[in-house]
C-alpha cells in the first residue's frame, strides 16, 4: 500500500480545505433511506472544523447527464448538518462566482457543501480545468471517499496534484482495513465470496486464490463451479459456459495451495418464492426441475469449521437467494458465526459491497464485525488487487 498523508499531517487553521466526500447516499422521496456515508463523514469535518478550518464539502450523487435538479445534492444540507451538529452553508454550483461567494463567506470552523460535482461534464472526463476550478476554491484537499476510489475522475484524480493532499479519516479506516486484510494478514486468511454470477468476480476469485488460504464460494455462483465439477444443478442459475473458466480457477487454487470450500448441500425448491416448499439436499443429489437457492445446513458447518480455524476473513457477497425467505438462512446463520468469532477476539473481519451490508444488516449484526466498508465498486477492484485511482493520486512519491 502507499504511504499518504493524513489530516494529522494538515496545518489547517485558516484554511480553505476542499473535502471530497461520497454523499452517494440512497434516497427515497427526497429522505435519506441510509445514512452511513454522511455519518463517516462526521470525524474528519469535525477534526477539520474543530481545528479553525473553512471545510468546504464536494460530491457526486447519481449519475446525472448535465444538470438535473432532481440529483440536486440540496437534500443532503439537513441530514449532514444533523450528522455533524453544525450549520451547513450550501452552494448552488461547484465551481464559479457562485461557489466562490460562499466559499469566501466561510468563517473558521464553518462548513459549506457544493452542488453535485456530476452537474459538470469536466468531473467524469477527469478534467484539468474543471480541476483547477475546483482547485480555486481551496487551499488544501482531503480525500475521504473511498467508496468512489475506482473513478479517475477530477475532483478525485486530477485535484488530488493540485492541491496538498491528504487522505480523511474515513478513507484512512478503509485502507487501514483492507491492509490489515489482505496486505499483511494474520493467518490463516480466509475470503467468503458469494453472489449471484461467476462472471462478475472472475478477477477478484482468480486474486484471492493466489492470496487466501481457504476460499468459500457460495451463493448461485458455485453452482457453476459445482457444474464444472459434473454435478447435477437442475434449473438453478448457472453460467454452463463459464465451466473451463470455474475449473482452470480450481487448478490455480490448487496450485498456490489455496483451499477451496463449495456447499455440499442446498437448500432447493422450484420456484424463488416467499415460503415455498423447499427440500434440502445433496449437492450430488438435486433434482432435475429444482433450483438451488441457499446452501444447507451442512454448508454452513463446514464453512463455520473454517471460519473458527482462520484468524482474518474477507467476505463480498451473500451465500444464498438471501432477499425471499428461507433462503436466506444460510447467509444469516454465516453472520452470526463471523459475529460471534469476531466478538471473542478470535477473528478480524472485514466485509463489503452492497448486498453483503444488506445481509448483515438483515442478520443484524453490522456493528459485529471487525470493519464494513462502505464501499462497493472501489471494495471489488481493491479485491481485484487493481490499483485505486483514488487512492494512487494520495500517494507520497
Ligand atoms: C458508489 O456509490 O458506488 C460510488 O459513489 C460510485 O458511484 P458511481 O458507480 O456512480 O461512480
Ligand atoms: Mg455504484
């Protein structure tokens, strides 16, 4: 990982720090449905506005084409003004006369927020002038959003050479986080990778073989691995042209001596339905009209036997059909297992991506686990082991 600075590095007082945050936030009838972007936010204006500076808060929300003031990042001025505890002056623009007028206005300890970053073609085209724009308004940057890490985009990349820079707190925890996780592990180290397709973690599992120790693969992506293994998968979801693919990963698992652990049984039924019949079964025995939707009892023993003889987890994606009940005990009954290994010191968890935090919210133990990111595209491509643009820019050369 590179060294970077942090805001304990800053000499802020006085000064206008630019912080580019993720106030990506979900929102349903103009209320935020899920407040933990903004609420990581808080230590970083704090540290800032306690410390005399004019933080001056920079997002993008949706992905907008030009400006559209259904996108407007107005909505958020209440929730992270409640979240910080302070006034929250807003900008109607992020760069220009109007964004300056407010900036001007800020006294020390004050914090404004700019319009939504995305209004200006120059953020996703990684910009010079837009940056420099941008750059206009500050005379420091902070970094605190690495959930958009994975984007080359100006008020990320470019900025990030015109200004001092610094990593926030909140972008400091995740590095640190996914440090400890992947970079100098207590071993053993285990990664439990689900979700629905083989396709879309074709590089973060051909990664982690050559990292981890044991790899459990649950969720409708082992079931091309249990296809390409000549198993019977009935009408379950299965990428039938991916079994070169499944099996040539199996072999460079078995190369690098990275243990593999698919389900040995499933939970099944004929249709994804709340509270239909279901039938659990052996992975050598499911039958021909049926889909598989959760891994069975057995599955969650000895992915349970694993995760107890293991010091550090990493875990993207649910095991099982987790959104329709039943099937999504056997997700549940892996929390409360990571749950409960991690409150008795026995192991360091970190889990991410957007369906994993659902699954651990639903099994009501989010706050259990060692480190949740709240990143999802940027938490993949670190798994990729590919290089953040993000956190590449903060780097000290
Ligand atoms: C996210 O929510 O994953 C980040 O904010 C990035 O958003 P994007 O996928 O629209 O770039
Ligand atoms: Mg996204």
């Amino acid at each position: 990982m590179p060294r970077f600075r942090t805001l304990d590095d800053l000499d802020v007082a006085g000064k206008r720090v630019l912080v580019r945050a993720d106030l990506n936030v979900p929102v349903k009838d103009g209320k935020v449905t899920d407040a933990t972007r903004i609420e990581r936010l808080v230590p970083t204006i704090a540290n800032l506005a306690d410390r005399g500076a004019k933080v001056v808060v920079m997002s993008h929300f949706g992905r907008p084409k030009g400006v559209d003031p259904s996108q407007s990042l107005r909505d958020l001025v209440e929730p992270m003004s409640h979240a910080i505890g302070r006034p929250v002056h807003f900008a109607p623009d992020c760069i220009g006369p109007e964004a300056k007028r407010v900036v001007d206005g800020l006294k020390r300890g004050e914090v404004a927020l700019l319009e939504n970053l995305r209004f200006h073609k120059g953020e996703e085209a990684n910009d010079a002038q837009f940056a420099g724009a941008l750059a206009e308004l500050g005379d420091l940057y902070v970094d605190d959003a690495f959930s958009a890490a994975h984007r080359a985009h100006a008020s990320i990349e470019a900025l990030a050479h015109l200004l001092p820079a610094a990593a926030g707190r909140n972008m400091q925890a995740e590095l640190d986080a996914l440090g400890s996780a992947l970079e100098n592990p207590q071993r053993p180290v285990m990664a439990l990778v689900g979700g629905a397709k083989v396709s879309t973690k074709l590089d973060l599992l051909n990664f982690m073989t050559g990292k981890v120790d044991k790899l459990a693969i649950g969720g409708a992506m082992a079931n091309t691995f249990l296809f390409a293994q000549g198993k019977p998968v009935g009408r379950s979801l299965c990428e039938r042209d991916l079994a070169d693919t499944a099996r040539s990963i199996l072999a460079s698992a078995a190369r690098s001596g990275c243990e593999i652990i698919l389900p040995d049984d499933a939970v099944t039924a004929d249709e994804l339905k709340p509270g239909v019949v279901t039938r659990t079964v052996g992975v050598n025995a499911v039958p021909m009209n049926a889909m598989i939707l959760d891994i069975g009892p057995q599955s969650v023993e000895s992915i349970s036997g694993a995760l107890a003889a293991s010091k550090t987890l990493v875990w993207n994606g649910p095991v099982g059909a987790f959104e329709t009940a039943p099937f999504d005990r056997g997700t549940v009954a892996i929390a409360k297992k990571v749950a409960e290994l991690t409150k008795a010191g026995k192991l360091m968890s970190v889990a991410g991506g957007g369906d994993t935090v659902a699954a651990l919210a639903a099994a009501g133990v989010t706050d259990d686990l060692t480190y949740v990111s709240t990143a999802g595209g940027a938490f993949l491509e670190w798994l990729e082991g590919r290089e953040l643009p993000g956190v590449a820019a903060l780097a000290i050369k």
